[in-house]
C-alpha cells in the first residue's frame, strides 16, 4: 500500500478493517465476476441489453432520494 500525504494507507486500512467485521468471502471468483461484465458489454454491443450512462443512473438515483 502506498503512502499519500505522509500517510500510510495500509495503517487506515487495517484500522477500518479491524472496527467492522468483513466477511471476506467473495459470491463469486474475480473470474467469474469479469466474465459476467464482459458478457454484458458484448450483449450491450449487441443492442440486446440497455445499460444506463452514468448521467441516467445518477437521475434515477436523485429520483428514488426526492
């Protein structure tokens, strides 16, 4: 872990980690979870699936809020 600031990011990290209990159990491999994001750019490409641009998704996000 690198420092920034003079601050080492590993020591914040361990101070996080050790406050709250992760479950450091993956649902699935890092594999597995590309594979599935690879799958939707290819259907995306496609035109068989809609996935929101980053503006559409803050909008819905503002409508669920407000």
């Amino acid at each position: 872990m690198r420092k920034i600031g003079g601050i080492n990011m590993n020591a914040i990290a361990q101070k996080k980690y050790a406050k709250e209990k992760i479950n450091n159990e993956r649902y699935c491999t890092v594999y597995k979870s590309l594979e599935e994001s690879l799958k939707e750019v290819k259907e995306h490409r496609e035109g068989k699936i809609h996935l929101d641009t980053w503006e559409e998704y803050l909008q819905k996000k503002r409508k669920k809020k407000g």
